[in-house]
C-alpha cells in the first residue's frame, strides 16, 4: 500500500466517524416529527452529543487494546459494533432508543479513530506527522460537503432511517478495504493488557506536561465544533429562515475546513508547528470577538452574508489548530501511541461533548448565546496554550522538523 493510498484510507476510516455525525443534520425535522419532539426543539441535537460521549467513552478502552493486539484487530472490532449501533437506529422505535443506538454506534466509531491516529503517528514523526494528519483532515472535511446534500437526497426518495443504512454499508466497505494495510504496531511497543499497565499508560500520558496541556486546549475546539453541530440546522433554519438550503451553506463551510486543512499541511512544515499555532491564535480571537459584535449590534438577527462567511473563517483557522496541537501533544509519547491517542481522543470528545451541550441549549432564535459561547470557548483554548508555553519555554522555538519515515 502506498503512502497515498494508506492516508486516503485513513480519511476514509475517520469519515465514518463524520458519516455518523454530518448525514444525520438533514433528517433533524424527520426525527422531530417521528418521536414527537416539538417545532424547532433542541432536543434533536442529542443525537450528535450522545455520539459524541460514546467516542469519548469507549477511547479510553480501545486505546491499550491497540497497543497490545494491535491497529486492525480494533478497527475490526469496532466496525462490528459501529454497525450494531447504525442498524439498531434505523431501527429504534423510541427516541430514548435512538439516543442508546447511537451511543452504541459512538463506541464502534470510537475504535476507528483510535486506530487511524495510532498509524499516523506509527508511521509518521514531527512536522511531518503535522502534515499528513493536515492531509487526512482535509479529505476528512470534504465529507460534511458532502454528507448532509447525501443525507437530504436519501431523505427526499426514501425513509428517513436509510440514512443509517447508508452508513452501515460504507463502514463494510470501508473494513474490506482495510485488508490490504499490513500490522503498523511495532512489536518492541506492544505492551501487557492488565489494570495496572493500563493506569500506568495514561498516568505517564496525563502526567506529560505538554500532551495533557494541548489536549486540554483541544477540548475547548471540540466544544466549539459540537456547538456548531448540534446549532447549525438551528440557526440556519429558524434564524435565518434557509432551511432548504442548509446542506448547501453546510456544505460550503465544509470547503472552508478542508481549504484549511490542505493549506496548513503545506505550511506547517516550513513556519513549524509552534509558530504557526502563534500566528493562528492572533487571527481566531479577533475574529470571535468580530462574530460577537456583529450578532449582538444585530440583536441576534444578523445577515446571513455577514455572519456566515464570519463563521466559517473563524472555524476554518481550527484547520490549523487541531492537527498541530494534537500532533505536539503526541510528539513525547510515541511509545505509548494508542493510549495516547485514546486519552487525547477521549478527553476531547467528552469534554466538547459537555461544553458543546451547554452552549447549545441556549440557542434557539438568536446568534448572540452562540457567537459569545463559541468566544468564550476560543479565549480558553487560547490561554490554555499560553500557560503550557509558560511551562515549557522551550517550544516557542522548537518546530517539529523531524524526518518523515512512512511506509504500509
């Protein structure tokens, strides 16, 4: 397999945890009519959450296991439970049933993430690690493009819970693909499976100044991603009144990740990663206070020309923060791979999951409980980093510029 074909498949397992999230936002209205929830409820937003807490759960269990049997062993197993959970939500007669489903379907998801970062950082190190995560981010992100106009076109010629079908099929295709990829773990890294090297693992993780203090700051992203998630059909539809062409706006805000994503594989190597995160900082909390200061002057109505292309700049600049600071707080552990990525995985997924839940249950006919919380959100992230670089000086000039070792 070579080394573009094994980052293509990469993007592809990490769009099935996109698929669970971004084909679902069309179906909101349906899922609001099939169990009752109310015009315009916020309650349909649960759907995204729960996911997103059965990612962050079941990491922390599939990290050790990666390190000991292995990267396909998991993403195997995960892919058997990532379709119990899609069937079981086609086929739940209950919200509460649905929500379990999809939790379930969170855990298998779950899987996949952990082993498609554990082989990123398997066979890349550094910046070049920065920029083949940047690589598969961008064919990441090219799925919510695509992904809710899918969504809707399902919706349009068949039941709503076909979308779940769909993602059960892709999930299939997916892990028969994964059969040409040879075994990434280094056996010298293969490590006992019992409680106390387990705690051990994630304490050595945790206790890793720089690892815990990035991961920390990506919780704050992640709860500004779920936030934009679980609001956007909100805000699009009862806001701005462009609810036929919600997967179109989706769609183009999507274009704006992956542009990101790409741009930054291509930059991150010369500016190194640090730096860069300097720089994008500088750019994203003006930018907040910006979307802020538009919504609020607006009494929470503002034109859709003005705060979407806002908005989608402002998320965008996340393009060149995720994959730099998950790949800084990877750099230290790289022994310790899949738990690592787990902790990273888990803790940002459950935390964003939380913070993202929060925000969103204020929003329901106004921009302004959306734009200030995803600010507020942006500045922790932002101070968390100050204080890690407080901590550790020496990163202000330590760029990552390691060689690439790639090979499937």
């Amino acid at each position: 397999m070579s080394q573009r074909e094994l980052l293509t498949l990469m993007s592809a397992i990490m769009a099935m945890m996109a698929l669970g999230i971004d084909m679902m936002l069309p179906a909101f209205d349906e899922i609001r009519t099939a169990f009752d929830l109310g015009d315009a409820s916020p309650r349909a937003g649960q759907v995204i959450t729960v996911f997103f807490l059965g990612l962050a759960v079941a990491q922390l269990a599939w990290g050790p296991v990666a390190d000991r049997y292995g990267r396909k062993p998991v993403l195997y197993a995960g892919t058997v439970i990532f379709v119990v959970g899609a069937a079981g939500s086609a086929l739940a007669p209950t919200f509460e049933l649905l929500l379990l489903s999809r939790f379930i379907w969170g855990i298998g998801a779950a899987g996949a993430r952990v082993v498609a970062t554990a082989i990123i950082r398997d066979r890349f190190v550094g910046s070049q690690m920065a920029k083949a995560m940047s690589q598969v981010m961008a064919v990441f992100m090219l799925v919510p493009i695509l992904a809710p106009a899918v969504g809707a076109g399902i919706i349009a010629v068949l039941p709503w819970r076909w979308i779940f079908w769909f993602c059960t099929v892709f999930a299939i295709v997916i892990t028969l693909w994964s059969v040409r990829m040879r075994e990434s773990l280094n056996p010298a890294h293969r490590r006992p499976l019992h409680l106390r090297s387990t705690v051990g693992g994630y304490v050595e993780v945790a206790r890793t100044p720089v690892t815990s203090g990035y991961t920390t700051a990506t919780i704050f992203l992640q709860g500004v991603f779920t936030t934009y998630l679980a609001s956007s059909e909100l805000i699009i539809s009862e806001v701005f009144d462009r609810e036929a062409q919600f997967p179109v706006i989706f769609g183009l805000v999507a274009v704006l990740f992956a542009g990101g994503a790409l741009l930054n594989g291509r930059i991150v190597v010369r500016i190194g990663i640090h730096r860069l995160i300097n720089i994008v900082y500088a750019v994203l909390i003006p930018m907040t206070l910006v979307l802020c200061a538009v919504s609020i002057a607006a009494d929470g109505r503002p034109s859709i020309w003005i705060f979407m292309p806002v908005l989608g700049v402002t998320l965008s600049s996340f393009m060149f923060l995720t994959p730099n600071l998950n790949t800084a707080a990877l750099e230290p552990v790289g022994h310790l791979a899949g738990t690592a990525s787990a902790y990273g995985g888990a803790v940002r997924m459950a935390g964003g999951a939380v913070l993202g839940t929060m925000v969103s249950a204020w929003v329901s006919d106004s921009t302004t409980p959306f734009a200030i919380g995803i600010a507020l959100l942006c500045i922790g992230s932002w101070i968390t980093v100050l204080i890690v670089r407080r901590q550790s000086p020496e990163l202000a000039t330590h760029h990552l510029r390691t060689p690439v070792v790639a090979t499937s």
